[in-house]
C-alpha cells in the first residue's frame, strides 16, 4: 500500500532501542544483526487514537507468540514492552500515531545459525504520525488487482509468523503497482482468496459479510478480528468464514481491506471490475463509523 507519512514536526524523533531512547540520526544496529542479515526477527505495526494504544495486548500477545514460534526470547516481560510502547508515544508527544516494533535475533556471525547470536535479541520501537492513503482514497476507495504473486504457502512458513521477511508481499505489491493498483490481492496456492500486502479482505452480499478463514494462509488480523466482533455484537449483521474465489470478490456488492495502518479502506475497483456500490455501500458506512467509535473510546493510555 502506499504510504504517506507526515514525519512528527518538530523536535526531534526519539527511537527506543534496547531499553534506551535516541535520536533517529543515532538510531543504529549492527551489521552483523541476523534480522538485517536474514530477516531473522519479529515485528507488529501498532496504533493509538485519541490517547489510547488500540488492542495493545492483542499485539503483544501476538509478538510473543511469533517469538515462541521462531524460537526467540523476547529478553523483557510484556508488561515491561508494553511500559516501552507507552514511553515511545510519550517520547514522542504522540497521542495519535503508529509504532513499529521490531525483535531481531540479534548479532551473530556471517553464517545462518542463531546459536552464534550470543547476545540478546534487539528490540526496536519507533513511533511516527502516519496516514496510509490520502484522505480522498478513504472517503473514494481504491483500487486493488490481483497478482501472479502466490502468498507463501503455510507448510512452508507460517502467515501468523509477522516476521521481519515480507519478500513474499514486496513483490505482489511491486506488481499491484505494475497494474497500476495500489494494492495486491494474494491467492493461495490452489487459487482462492487469501488476504492483500498488509490487510485482510471482506466483502459484502446481500447485506451479509464474507472473509476467507484463516486457513487459507492469512495473518489473523486484529483488525479483522475487531470487524468481525463490531459486525456481530454491535450490528447485528452476520460474517461468514469462507473459502472465496475471484468470481465471489468481483460480484460482491462491497469489497472493503482491513489493517492496522489501512484500517478500514472500501475498494472501488478489483482487476478492471467496478465493484457493486463501491464506496457507498452502506454495510461498510456502518462498519467504518462503529471502528471509529471503538478506536476512540477505548484502548490502553498513554500516560
Ligand atoms: N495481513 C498481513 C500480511 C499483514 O502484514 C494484516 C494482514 C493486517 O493485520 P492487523 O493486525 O494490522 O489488522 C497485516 C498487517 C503497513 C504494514 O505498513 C502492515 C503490516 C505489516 C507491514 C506493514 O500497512 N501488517
């Protein structure tokens, strides 16, 4: 997706690194860090609205569990990354903002194994104000294509993993580009539905919600997972956990992306194909505006 950042104004951008803060110009890593050697780390994107950090523990818990899978020890407790988080907005004088947290392996030698990684994993957190789209995508949809790029199959390495290799999502999104779209619609290997670049996928027929599970190799977006609840609990309409094929996505009389930097962006256009209502389907009206409330009215303070 494409990504407009307004750098904070300013002062000078304060970057946590291992426990310390520094200014972004001293903000530096080893060469010899696994995670920029191999990609070998974690990370999670996070966001806070109006003071608060939305999900926050929702993202630890993920963070942990990427961590628990990849065999890294995160080295401080989550009550302690969560303090980190906090004093990373505060350092920042952000009370609406995104933050990147990064866990690397850390520095080891020129070969694969992390067992020469001595040391302690780095944890990195950088906060920034960030909108994704330009306002007018938001309130006009965008534009989605579909990419000969397969999102990477789960036996092969787990989607859940948010590890710091997006490859396999750089290069669908350097052909959504290609297509002229800003952003790519990824397809298993069998040929359904999975997610986009950075976001889940839903649609809407006939008043009805349908995204495809999890189980077809997607990131359990907490996001997602938030649409979901709002659908069910606060609107009453109804979301199915389905195997989709193109054929579902261009019918669709909505099609709409989640993530925590897009968070809700209705799409207009799929591979040429003008979708039902756009962006004036009601169902996404709706769900965009309780998101709204939601972000708002709740969350962790940043205090
Ligand atoms: N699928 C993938 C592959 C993701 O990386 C999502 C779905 C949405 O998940 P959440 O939990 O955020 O609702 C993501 C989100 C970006 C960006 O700049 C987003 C993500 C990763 C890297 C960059 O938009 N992850």
């Amino acid at each position: 997706m494409v990504i407009c950042r307004k750098y904070i104004l300013g002062g000078k951008m304060k970057i946590y690194i291992d426990g310390r803060f520094v200014d972004k110009s001293e903000a530096k890593i080893s060469v010899f860090d696994h995670g920029l050697l191999y990609g070998d780390g974690i990370f999670e994107g996070i966001r806070a609205y109006n003071g608060r950090v939305f999900r926050l523990n929702e993202h630890l818990d993920r963070l942990w569990a990427s961590a628990k899978s990849i065999n890294l020890t995160i080295p401080i407790t989550k009550k302690e990354m969560e303090n980190a988080v906090i004093q990373t907005f505060l350092a920042n004088k952000l009370n609406d903002g995104y933050i990147r947290l990064v866990v690397t392996r850390g520095v080891g030698d020129l070969g694969l194994d992390p067992k020469k990684c001595t040391g302690l994993p780095s944890i990195i957190i950088i906060a920034d104000a960030i909108s994704l789209y330009p306002i007018e995508f938001y309130e006009r949809g965008i534009e989605i294509a579909t990419v000969h790029v397969r999102r990477i199959k789960q036996d092969a390495l787990s989607p859940n993993i948010k590890s710091l290799n997006y490859l396999n999502n750089i290069l669908a999104k350097m052909a959504s580009a290609k297509a002229g779209a800003m952003e790519a619609l990824m397809l298993n290997a069998e040929g359904y539905i999975v997610e986009c670049t950075g976001d889940n996928i839903f649609i809407v027929k006939n008043g009805d919600l349908y995204t495809p599970p999890v189980s077809e190799g997607a990131l359990i977006g907490i996001t997602r997972d938030a649409v979901i609840e709002l659908a069910r609990n606060k609107l009453n309409i109804s979301v199915k956990e389905e195997r989709l094929s193109l054929y579902n996505v261009y019918t669709a009389d909505g099609v709409f992306l989640t993530g925590t930097a897009a968070e809700i962006v209705p799409v207009v256009n799929v591979d040429g194909r003008a979708i039902g209502d756009g962006y004036l389907e009601k169902t996404i009206k709706k769900l965009i505006r309780e998101f709204k409330n939601l972000t708002n009215l709740t969350g962790t303070p940043i205090r």
